[in-house]
C-alpha cells in the first residue's frame, strides 16, 4: 500500500494517544478521509497549525489498514482564523464542517461536488455578502440536492400535482390564513390541499420563495428578504436536513440570525 497527495478541507481532529491527532478531511478526490498526523500535539510539530479544522490543506499521505498517516501537509488557505472572530460566521462555518461530514457517510468515497460545495460556502462566509445563516441553509439545501433529497417546493411532493405558481420570495399583502402552504417534513416539501402528511407546518409563501431563491442561488431575492422569513426558513432547513441524514446536526443549536 502506497502513498497519494490530495487536497482538502480539514472537518475535525480528534487526540490519539499523547501526541497524536486523528484528522477527517474532505479530499477534493479521496472523499472523506480519517488519518493520523503523528506528533502534531508536540510544540515543535513540523505540521505546526495546519491541520486544524476550516483549514484547506495539500496532503501527501501514507495508505494503511485502518486508518492512513499524514507524512506532509502544506496550507492552501485557512479559512478559520477570518471567521474565529465573528461568532455568527463561525458558528455557521462550524455547522457546515458537520454537515460535509455527514452527507459523506462513506469514507473514500468520491465527493467532488460536496467538496466544491463546501470550499464555496466558507469562502462565501469569509467574504461577507450575505448573512451567516443564509449561507448556511443555502449550503444544507444545495448538499440535500447533491444527496438527491431537494425539496419540492413547485409541486406536491406526494401526489406530484403542480401546484399553481412559484412562492414569491417577497411577502404580498393578504388576509388571516392567505398566503400560506403546508410543508411536510418527512412528506418531501410543499403538500397539496388534497394530501395529507402527518406533522407537516404552514409556512408563508415567501419563506417557501426564499428557499427557493437559496436553493438556485438567487442572492439578491434572498438578501432582500425580511428577517421573520428567514428564521422560519432556517427551521424548516434544519428539521428537513436533520430528518433525511437521520442524525442531529448539534452545532446547528449555536447558530444564530445576524
């Protein structure tokens, strides 16, 4: 078993033994990778803060029966140390790091297009364009999309009848109990009056237009959006994403609405 480079974001780091670290990474063509980097809690470690998680490394690894070694790494871009002091940004960034996580169940498992996906939202954070959280839930909606699980949001999800219209991403004046559809979470998204889905929520037309705005990357619908639309889409995010990975994202409980 031989040695290979790829590059890819560090996820997290675990201690192993006194020195070492357990490190996943999502590789731009390995996947998900768990390797050690031996010494790297030592002062004089010669990886010093490379392998820290945000950080897009160059690795040179060594393959092995469990887990392989890590015997090079070269920093491509931390994007870490920009979002350590903004806590929205962070909290976001580490909800994503999680996630990339989860939606790379397979280890070496190629995942190219969750990689990319994830090299743009962090880049995305550290620029500062949009709000933290929006870039969030347009991250968890697009890796739902790539794992083959998008929301229907035109059409029922049960029944598959087109549904009359596209959410506008803007709220329109209307009357008590106007402007509302059902959303089922276990059901797939939008539910047509006909159908019934347990545990489905109401939620208003422009919460549902704005996450289709984020779904086809439609920033300037989604940055003009009021802020009680986008709390309520980040909760119908989250529980949608949380239901089909089958697993709490629990970094998702820090985020907050900037």
């Amino acid at each position: 078993m031989g040695a290979y480079r790829d590059d890819g974001i560090v996820l997290r780091t675990q201690k192993l033994g006194e020195a070492d670290r357990i490190v996943t990474v999502l590789a731009r063509r390995s996947g998900r990778v768990r390797a050690v980097a031996k010494g790297v809690r030592r002062t004089r470690s010669r990886f010093g803060g490379r392998l820290e998680p945000f950080t897009h490394v160059d690795l040179l690894l060594h393959a092995g029966r469990t887990l392989d070694v890590i015997t090079q790494a070269e920093s491509v871009r931390s994007y870490g140390d920009a979002l350590a002091g903004d806590y929205p940004r962070y909290t976001a960034g580490t909800a994503m790091l999680e996630t990339a996580e989860r939606f790379t169940a397979v280890e070496k498992e190629p995942a190219l297009r969750q990689f990319l996906l994830l090299v743009g939202g962090l880049r995305t954070l550290v620029e500062g364009t949009h709000p933290p959280r929006l870039v969030l839930d347009a991250f968890l909606l697009r890796s739902l999309a790539l794992a083959g699980y998008a929301p229907a949001l035109d059409e029922c999800a049960i029944c598959g009848a087109r549904l009359p219209g596209e959410p506008p991403a803007r709220p329109v004046p209307a009357r008590r109990g106007q402007g509302l559809r059902t959303f089922g979470i276990a059901a797939g998204g939008l539910v047509c009056a006909a159908c019934h889905a347990p545990g489905s929520a109401t939620a208003s037309t422009a919460t549902l237009g704005l996450m289709s705005a984020l779904l086809r990357g439609d920033w300037a619908a989604a940055d003009a959006s009021e802020r009680r639309h986008q709390v309520e889409c980040s909760g119908l995010v989250a529980a949608y994403t949380q239901w089909h990975l089958e697993h709490s994202i629990r970094s998702l409980r820090h985020v907050e609405h900037s």
